[in-house]
C-alpha cells in the first residue's frame, strides 16, 4: 500500500492558522470527520487520547498525530503544512511545520504501524521535507508524495 493510496486531497490543507496543538489537531480533523462521517469532537477526542501517551512530535519540524477508530474499514491520511510552526510538545522542543494525520481501523494494527513507519521513512529525506515547506498547492503536496511514495 501507498501513502497516496490513503491520502484524501481534501484533507490537504496548505496553510494551517492554529498554533497550538489541539488548534492544529482541530483543523487537520475537520476535512477527515466530514469525509467519514465522524464527528470532529470524537477524532480529536481519539487523537488527544493518544497525545496523552507522549507527543505524536517527532522532532525536525515533522508531527505525525495518529489513532484508530472501530467504525472505519480503510486508513485515513491528512496532510497539514503550517508555515509559522506550532508549539505541538515535539521530542525536539521546536516549532513543527509539517503533519500527517492517520486513522486506521481499530483492528489494524500492523497496518497502522507500516504506515507510520512509511511517513517516518519518507520525511527523514531532508530535500523532500524542504520541498513539501516550500509547496504552493494540494497538486505540488501530492507530486512530490508521489516521486517518493513506494510500496511496502
């Protein structure tokens, strides 16, 4: 599976107002809960549940907030870029400027991790992270996804 097999255009959003972490996690939900049905309460309720184990921030300007739902057969993924940075509790203390936001079904765990496993792989090319800071639209997100989006 690809990561753009899961990712939804809709859910790419390109200029992320928050600067907070549950600002940012309320903005990155809002197009998945429409897209599912879901309310946005209830993800953000799954996702800061899953903060509260340790910060989904994994350092390097990258967060990766992630969850799963019982009421979901496929995974989810959003992408959010913020061009001022947030405060999202990252391991690194500093700002974080790129997300992806994962849903999985409740029942998927290997799955889950092979996906957090992928973004992980993907965002340690320092050139393709610059690229994505730098992307204007939703079409450019997604090109240069898809340069470096291999199958696992």
């Amino acid at each position: 599976m690809k990561i753009l097999d899961v990712l939804y255009r809709e859910a790419v959003l390109m200029n992320l107002k928050a600067l907070d972490k549950k600002g940012v996690l309320e903005e990155l939900t809002t197009p998945v809960a429409q897209y599912t049905g879901i309310l946005p309460e209830a993800l953000i309720n799954v996702l800061l549940e899953r903060e509260s184990l340790g910060s989904t921030g994994i350092g390097g300007g990258i967060g990766i907030p992630h969850g799963k739902l019982q009421t979901i057969t496929e995974p989810i993924l959003g992408f959010g870029l913020s061009r001022k940075g947030v405060r999202f509790e990252s391991m690194d203390g500093r700002p974080t400027h790129i997300f992806f936001l994962l849903f999985t079904p409740e029942n998927s765990t290997g799955l889950h991790l092979k996906l957090l496993a992928r973004i992980s792989r993907l965002l340690k090319n320092d050139t393709l992270k610059e690229r994505l800071l730098n992307s204007g639209n939703c079409e450019e997100v997604i090109n240069i996804i898809k340069e470096n989006d291999e199958d696992f």
